[in-house]
C-alpha cells in the first residue's frame, strides 16, 4: 500500500513550500499521506472522505496557487488506491496480517469475532446491519 502514499509525495514534493523548516514541511507530508493511507487500508468502511481528509492535512504546506493541483493528485491517488483494495481478495487476514473480523458488535456489546463477508464487512448473522446502512444511505440522498 505505500506505493500509493509514495506516489502521492513523489509527485507533491516540488510543490511543497520552502521555508526555514523545508524538511520538516517534506516531512509531514510525508507522515500525512502515509497515514491515510494506512487508514484506508485498515479501516476503508468507516473512513467517508479520505482524499477530502488527506488535502485538509496537507494544504497548509502549499501555496495557494499550487492548491488545485495537490487536490487533483490527491483525488486521483487515493481513487485508485480504492479502487484497487475493492479488487484484492480478502483471505481472512488485513494488510497487516491480523485476522478479520465482523464489523457488529454482540448483545454483550464485544466485537463480533466471526469472519465477515468480503463485500460489506459484516459475517452471515449480521448481514441484516449491512441492508439497513444501504437503506439510511439511499434515505440521506
């Protein structure tokens, strides 16, 4: 996943303004695009407007001019990083090598510790959570 936050910053970076501090703005761009990443890959479901999160972070350490051209990096990028995350099989483990579990939590209020379906995060017995956050969306529009 670090080839699309690498990509972002690679393509950011001449952009970024100079300062008496230029590497610790390099820096945090860096961390920033590094880390929504990381959030998008862990937790895709709950994350509404990554590329709308990553341009809030990264704005300041460009000028406005250059501001048009690092949303249109951002948007595209992490696009595809979506894109490319709903195309990658789910074989019971996330990025980062924990085990899945289902999105709902029990009448006791603990996790779910069932394997979840890959296309809505949630395992058998909770699809019914699935149908009603389609049905709030599609209220909300």
């Amino acid at each position: 996943m670090y080839q699309f936050s690498r990509a972002i910053y690679r393509e950011l970076s001449p952009l970024v303004e100079g300062s008496s501090r230029e590497r610790d703005n390099h820096a945090a761009v860096l961390r920033a695009c590094e880390a929504t990443i990381e959030r998008l890959a862990t937790d895709r479901h709950y994350f509404a407007r990554p590329a709308r999160t990553l341009f809030n972070d990264i704005r300041p350490h460009f000028p406005i001019a250059a501001q048009p051209r690092v949303w249109q990096v951002v948007t595209t990028y992490l696009t595809c990083a979506q894109d490319w995350l709903a195309k990658q099989p789910q074989h019971g483990y996330d990025v980062n090598g924990k085990p899945l579990e289902c999105r709902a939590t029990t009448r006791r209020g603990t996790p779910c510790q069932r394997m979840p379906l890959p296309h809505n995060g949630y395992c058998p017995s909770h699809q019914h959570l699935a149908e009603t956050e389609e049905y709030g969306h599609r209220m909300a529009a």
